[in-house]
C-alpha cells in the first residue's frame, strides 16, 4: 500500500504543549504508511487582505502554502483557549485558504483531535475548528470523535503517554483516519 503523506497541524506553539505532545503519540501509533509530519506555525505572519491585494504577500504565506500542496491529508491537533481554537490556528487556517479560490485545504480530507487539561478535552475548540474546516470544504472525519481531557494526568514525568487506554483510542484513531483518507481522496 502506497505511503500517505498528512501535515499535522499543532495549534499550540508552547514549548511542553499538550497538543504536540498528544500529536507525536498518534504519530508513534499510527500505521506506518500513514506518514505524520508536524508542520510549524509559529513564524506565520499575521493574516492581512491588505498584504495580498497589494501583492505583498510575506514569505511565510507563501512557503506555507508551497509546504501543505505536498500532503495527502491534514491532521489538526487543537488546545482549547476560551472555548475555541487557538489564534495561531485560525491565523494559519486563513493564510492557507487564501488567495481567494486557490485554498491549500480544499478537497482534501482531515482529523480533529482537541487537548484540554479540563475534563471535556477541549470540546469547544473541536467544534469551531470542525465549523472552519466545512467552510474550507475540508472532509473532516465525524467518527470516531477526539476529546483528549484531563490531559496532564496520561502522560508520565517525560511528557510521554502512559496510559495504555489512551494509546489504545490513538492507534484506533490512526486507523480509522487512514480509512477515511483511503475513502476521501
């Protein structure tokens, strides 16, 4: 079977995130033709309609976009801040739908995994993000559903998972992504 190539976008730019530390753990688990790879944000220029109507678009706009054309699939990994996703996600979110009509997005399909220290895993981010994602015709996989809560206490003292259950519910979210790739493309 043919390798498939997803970016995994972290909308958390902390050093000991939550979300990359659960995205590295899916990349761990998952099937091996399923190639992870997370794709840094954190140097993307804020998005400004000025810029592009101006032809002034950043390099960071520009090599972003030229980075996620290569993927297959987009795997989104989401804190929660104030019941929504993160400014840096939605900034790169909008930066990568744009010029108008050439969306690095559309088409393609996708995965939702929302991180929260709080014990509903970040449920409103999911379902922001998941409302953003349908407006960018991205095909975002409905089951099974990612709440990753009360995050802090699966990982061991080298930030790694621990709990066996939740290693478990990854693996089986891989597979099930690379089948709704498998179908979605």
């Amino acid at each position: 079977m043919n390798n498939i190539n997803v970016a995994v976008i972290v909308g958390s730019l902390r050093k000991e995130s939550f979300s990359k530390k659960i995205a590295l753990a899916i990349k761990d688990v998952s099937p091996k033709n399923l190639n992870l790879e997370l794709i840094d944000i954190s140097q993307i220029e804020m998005y400004n309609q000025d810029l592009e109507a101006e032809k002034r678009e950043p390099e960071s706009w520009l090599a972003f976009r030229d980075e996620l054309k290569k993927y297959d699939a987009f795997l989104f990994v989401t804190p929660e801040y104030n019941r929504s996703m993160s400014g840096v996600l939605k900034n790169a979110l909008d930066v990568g739908s744009r010029p108008y009509g050439y969306s690095v997005w559309n088409g393609k399909p996708g995965a939702i995994v929302s991180v929260s220290p709080g014990a509903i895993g970040g449920f409103g981010a999911n379902h922001h993000l998941r409302q953003v994602l349908t407006f960018l015709n991205v095909a975002t996989m409905q089951q099974p559903e990612a709440y990753i809560g009360s995050v802090h206490t699966l990982l061991n003292d080298k930030g790694i998972i621990a709990n066996t259950d939740t290693l478990k519910f990854l693996n089986q979210f891989a597979n099930s992504f690379l089948k709704w790739i498998q179908a979605n493309s």
